[in-house]
C-alpha cells in the first residue's frame, strides 16, 4: 500500500452546521449523527461559525440561506476567499421559490442545495454524497503531498550529485594554483553570509553558496609562468591574469 492511502471509512467526519433556527440545528445534528463516523460543530451566528471555518477544515458545510448577520451567500463568498478552503463541499438551504438565490450561490461557490422544508431522507443521501466528495477531496491532497515528497527526495538526490561535479570542477582551479587551498570553500560561506545579512531569500543564500566555488574556474586558462609566478605581476601579466573571470563565465 502506498504512503499516501487512507482508509477514509475508518475516519471520523466534521460537518459544520450553520444555522440561526435551533430548531433546525438540533434536527440536523441529530440527522448527521445517525450517519455513523460523524460529528457536527453547530453554530446560530454566521460570522462566528465564519471565525470556525476559517481556522478548521470540516469535511462538509451546512448553510442556512436566511440568517440575520451573514446570509448563506455571503458566508460562502467570504469563506472561498481563502483558497485553503476551496474545496470543501457546501450544502446551502433555501426555499422552494429562491432559484435566483441558488444562481447566485453557485456563483460564489455552493456544492449543491436543499429545499424546506427539508427532507429527512434526501437530506441524509445529499450529505453521504458530500461527505464522500470530501473524501475524495482529501484523498487527492494526500496524493499530491505525497508525490511532493517523492520528487523532493529525487531532487535532492540530484542537486547533491551537481554540489559534488561543482566542487570537483572547482578543485581542478585549486590543483593549478596552490594559493587557492581551501580558499575556495570559505568564500563560498563568506558568500552565503553575506547574502543573509543583506535579507536575500534563503534560496537565493544557498544558490550562492553553491555556486560561488566555481568563480576562480577560470584559472585554468591561465599560463603557469603567470598563474604560479612567486613575484609580483608585472602590468601585462596582471591583465591577462585578470582574464581569469571572463574565461570562468565562458566555462560555465
């Protein structure tokens, strides 16, 4: 069995259940628990059941269209603003002559719709629906962590593969001028702490210090008389000396 599967029968589901009517609330909570493997999270105001969703991950969502601080509408437009919370599957409640409301909840991102009054047995298929969409739903972000996972292990692999063929290039410079030593290494650190104290992205300070080994590769290019030369370069030698960079760049 792969890493990523789940028995999602075995997983308990959270259904949020937003509605101003107590009544309601204790009908629907009552509904879903007969489901089995299921829990409902019941609140009266619509911008505290907002704070809840926004901060939790419930399985499904129950909404009333007609509440006094937030209607259904606008609780989904406000909660599908976050794209954490895309994929959740609502169930809006309206009235049987509120076909302009269901277009707009659709719009704004409501899964699927019951009517009142509200019918006990369609009202438990709709939500096994939802609730099985849901599943699907995470199963899917666990494939994907998953795969996310494999391919960061295999990236990995590669990149140290690349350090490895980095630092020997390197050293082909370091093994012609034996000023180079280790020199190569401590600029490379040098180099990534700079980059952290001018606030470059930890991305960008590790680029640097696997890449700054190779800024003296040019070297390679360069004639022994001048390149291991004990004195001081003379003019001309000095240019040519400083041609190092320029043969590097070609290099790379």
């Amino acid at each position: 069995m792969n890493n990523f599967s789940k028995d999602q029968s075995t997983m308990e589901h959270q259904v949020l259940i937003v509605d101003d009517t107590e009544v309601n609330l204790i009908l629907f909570d009552a509904l879903v628990r007969k489901l089995g493997n299921c829990q409902s999270v019941t609140f009266s105001s619509s911008v505290k059941a907002l704070d809840w969703a926004q901060a939790n991950d419930p399985d499904l969502i129950i909404v009333d269209y007609m509440m006094p601080e937030l209607d259904g509408i606008e609780f989904i437009r406000l909660l599908r603003e976050s794209p954490a919370k895309e994929g959740i599957p609502i169930l809006m409640i309206t009235a049987n002559d509120q076909k302009q409301v269901r277009y707009r909840a659709l719009d704004v991102g409501a899964s699927d719709f019951l009517t009142k009054p509200v019918d006990k047995i369609e009202f438990l298929a709709r939500v096994t629906n939802m609730l099985a969409l849901s599943d699907v739903r995470k199963k899917l972000a666990d494939r994907a962590a998953w795969l996310a996972e494999e391919v960061r292990k295999a990236t990995s692999e590669i990149r140290q593969r690349e350090r490895e063929t980095v630092i020997r290039l390197s050293k082909a410079a370091e093994f012609r001028d034996p000023e180079t030593g280790a020199h190569i290494l401590r600029m490379a650190h040098y180099s990534e702490l700079i980059a952290r104290g001018l606030g470059l992205s930890v991305e960008d300070q590790e680029l640097l210090l696997e890449a700054a080994p190779m800024h003296d590769i040019g070297k390679v290019g360069i004639a022994d008389n001048i390149l291991l030369k004990p004195g001081r370069l003379d003019p001309e030698e000095f240019e040519i000396m400083k041609r190092h960079a320029t043969l590097g760049y070609e290099i790379l």
